[in-house]
C-alpha cells in the first residue's frame, strides 16, 4: 500500500520559512518523479516544483529563487525549502509521487504565511 505523509506545515510570518517533507512507503522512491503541489482557498490545485529520478528540478515562476525542491532516496522523503515566504504562498501543499501514468498523493499538510 503506497502512503505518502507530508509535514512540516504551520503558521509564518512573511518573509520567514519553513521545510516540508514528504516520506513515502510502499513504494521504491527512487524511481518515481516526486512533485509538491498547492491549493489556496477558492483556487485550482497548482503545481509549484517537480524532481526527476535523476535530479531534475523544474519550479512554478511564482517560487523560483524562493524555494528548493529535493530529495534523500535513501530516507524515502521529499522536501520542499521555502524561504522568503508571501502571504500569497498560503494553501495546502500536497507531494505527489508518479510513474508510467500511476500517480499517489499525500493529504497535504497547512502552510499560513501570516502577520
């Protein structure tokens, strides 16, 4: 059964930041793009970064120079480093992990960036 758990979710002031993770079971995560993605109240569910089996990370133009997307195959967990943090950035952010068209997500995990 593959399970995917994010953490590392809260409340921020702007300009503050905060790490996420998300561990995966029942799956051999190397080999499976891992993606972190967000859903503001009232708004589609977007994508913010993507990672490669091989490293390659791809970023929404709304995060680029602000966060880090990466990866530790031998944990079995993902990560997200957000720096700089907007109140735009509040949702919930949600890791997806996906291979040959099969895709598993996480529950998600409240990031608030608030004064």
């Amino acid at each position: 059964q593959v399970q995917l758990v994010e953490s590392g979710g809260g409340l921020v002031q702007p300009g503050g930041s905060l790490r996420l993770s998300c561990a995966a079971s029942g799956i051999i995560f190397s080999g499976y793009v891992m993606g972190w993605y967000r859903q503001a109240p009232g708004k589609q569910r977007e994508l913010v970064a993507t990672i490669t089996s091989g490293d390659n990370t791809n970023y929404a133009d709304s995060v680029k120079g602000r966060f880090t997307i990466s990866r530790d195959n031998a944990k079995n967990t993902g990560y997200l480093q957000m720096n700089n943090l907007k109140p735009e950035d509040t949702a919930v952010y949600y890791c997806k992990v996906g291979k040959w068209g099969m895709d598993y997500w996480g529950k998600g995990t409240l990031v608030t960036v608030s004064s």
